[in-house]
C-alpha cells in the first residue's frame, strides 16, 4: 500500500541568481515557466557558465512526492529519464528519501529532463525547462498496481504539455475510476493554464477530488480578475481546493465552504518549490486526518520554510521531520 502515488516530470534543476538585466537581454518571461528545447538551454547555459551553480532533482510532483515521504508517508512515483548524469541524479536522489521508482523509468537514450531556475533579487524564480525524455512518458512506462494500491493519485499539471503524458494521465484516472484512491491535481503554471487549456481539462476528466493551485493560475482558469469568481468556477471541478496566496497565506475551499488559513512569517529569499512543498505538506496534513483548513496552515508552515531558503527541497528527509516538531499547532 502507498499513500500517494505521484506522476510527473522528472527534471534535474540548475539554480543560478542573476539580474533582472538577464530576463531582458533574452526575452525570458519573468516568474513564469516556459518550455524551451536543446539548443535554447545550452545558449542560455552557456551565457551562465562563469556564474555559481546549484544542482537538484527537481520537478513539480517530484518535489511534492519527496516532501510527502520525508514527512513520514510511503510513496511512489512515476517518471521517464535517460541513462544519463542526469538522470541517474535524479533516480538517486528520489530513492535515498525512500520513494520508489520502478526502474524501467530509465532508458538509454535521449537526454533527461532539466530546468534552468532563474532567481532574481526579489527571490523571484523563472523557469526555463528542458523537458527531454520526459515528455515521452507513457503508460508503457508506469506499474497501475502501485496506482491501485494509493490513497491518493497526485499529478502536476505541467503534464498536460505532453501528448504521450496527457494520455497517461488519462489511464491512470480510468484506472482508478473503480476504486477509492482520491485524484489530486496541480495547476502547476499560468502558462499551463493559457497555453495549454484543451488537454489540461480533458486530464481533469469529469472532476478531481483536490485541486492545488496559485492566485494567478485560479484567476487564468476562471478568466477573471475577481478571485471570488474564480472561487466559484473550481468549485464546479473538485469539492476540495487549495489556493494559495503568497505571504498573505492560502484558501482552502472544502465543499463549497471558504476558510481563510494565515501565513507564517518568512524572510523570502527564493520561491523554487513553495507550491510544491504546500502541495506535499497539505497532503501528509490530510492523509493524517487533519480538515482542509488545518491542512492548509501546516501547508502555509512548510511552504515559508521553503521561501526563507534557497532551492526547492529541504537538504535531508530528517529537516522536514524536524520542521513537522517544530509545527506551532
């Protein structure tokens, strides 16, 4: 048995703090993720090679799956990568906090998935991402067994970019359609939501159980500027949602109810990961019997301990396990 069963890309990440100047000289979209190929992220790599680097296994659901099992759950995770460094960084990583991969998710060819993480002063992070092999996910490549076996079926949104991937997804939702696994979705990116809108809603099917999104990509979805409105619209997909709002804190909608959870004081200084850490956090609340409104502020918790540092995870399995004693419930 697991408790979540997570499905999404598996990229490595390079962070690299620049100058807004940077952004402009490339025609780089600030604060947002854009997919970019090969020959775009070695120009930009190779503009960056003089600055300090910092490498990690990333990607949206991985992040959150990672949080998941460090704070004490069992988790598995379904992924593609290459045999490349890459690729075996990130299978290495994952696995030393306990999550399982099956290990045909490594293939010998292509490249791994990689994302070039621009931060700039104000802890702002820009997203530049490779996706390699990653987009060629397929459900050749994913054991529904351990799907079966899950309480919840945690998917990132940025999925929907991939035709191979979206058809996962679908499966995986059929999949389950007869059991009670919960299906839990991320919004992942405005740019998710605007570019890609079709495939996201066919990946949603007729509804999700929890849906995890931010302030601007609930406002993308409703097409408002009204969060109110955008309130209305995700309560028409999932009973359960989660928005969150930046230092102000989260909402947390529970069957048409609003709850308002407060944030936590927190000295920004990158913003890599804070979703998925929330996403993650929320989940393990959950799946300990918390309400959506307490699950929302212990997510709130994590979520500022991942702002006040830089990177998108925590450095060790045992810093989450201190993070969840140090919770002022």
């Amino acid at each position: 048995m697991y408790d979540v069963f997570g499905l999404g890309n598996a990229i490595v990440d390079t962070e690299i703090r620049i100058d807004d100047s940077f952004l402009t000289q490339y025609g780089i979209n600030k604060g947002h993720m854009t997919l970019i190929d090969t020959d775009r992220m070695t120009s930009l790599l190779e503009a960056l090679k003089d600055q300090p680097k910092e490498r990690a296994s990333g990607g949206s659901a991985a992040n959150s799956i990672y949080a998941i099992q460090a704070l004490g759950f069992k988790t598995a995770y379904g992924c593609k990568v290459a045999d490349d460094e890459n690729g075996r960084f990130f299978l290495e990583h994952m696995r030393q906090a306990g999550t399982e991969i099956d290990t045909s998710a490594l293939t010998t060819s292509g490249r791994s998935g990689q994302s070039l993480i621009l931060i700039t002063a104000d802890a702002e992070r820009t997203m530049n991402t490779d996706l390699g092999i990653s987009a060629k996910l397929s459900v050749a490549d994913l054991d529904l067994a351990c799907l079966q076996d899950a309480q919840y079926f945690y998917v990132e949104g940025y999925l929907c970019s991939s035709e191979d991937s979206s058809k996962a997804v679908a499966t995986c939702r059929e999949a389950s359609a007869d059991t009670e696994v919960a299906f839990a979705l991320s919004l992942s990116d405005p740019s998710m939501v605007e570019a890609f809108r079709a495939p996201l809603t066919t990946m949603m099917g007729n509804g999700v159980d929890v849906i995890f999104c931010n302030e601007e990509e609930a406002l993308a979805w409703a097409k408002t500027d009204r969060l109110d409105l955008a309130f209305k619209e995700l309560k028409d997909i999932s009973p359960e949602i989660y928005i969150t709002l930046g230092a102000q804190g989260s909402v947390a909608i529970d069957r048409g109810h609003v709850h308002q959870a407060p944030g936590f004081p927190a000295s920004a200084l990158d913003t890599t990961g804070a979703g998925d850490m929330y996403a993650g956090a929320c989940l393990a609340a959950r799946l300990e019997g918390a309400e959506p409104r307490e699950a929302a502020r212990f997510a709130n918790y994590c979520a500022a301990a991942i702002v006040a540092m830089y990177g998108a995870r925590l450095g060790t399995p045992s810093e989450y396990q201190a993070l969840r004693k140090a919770y002022p419930s």
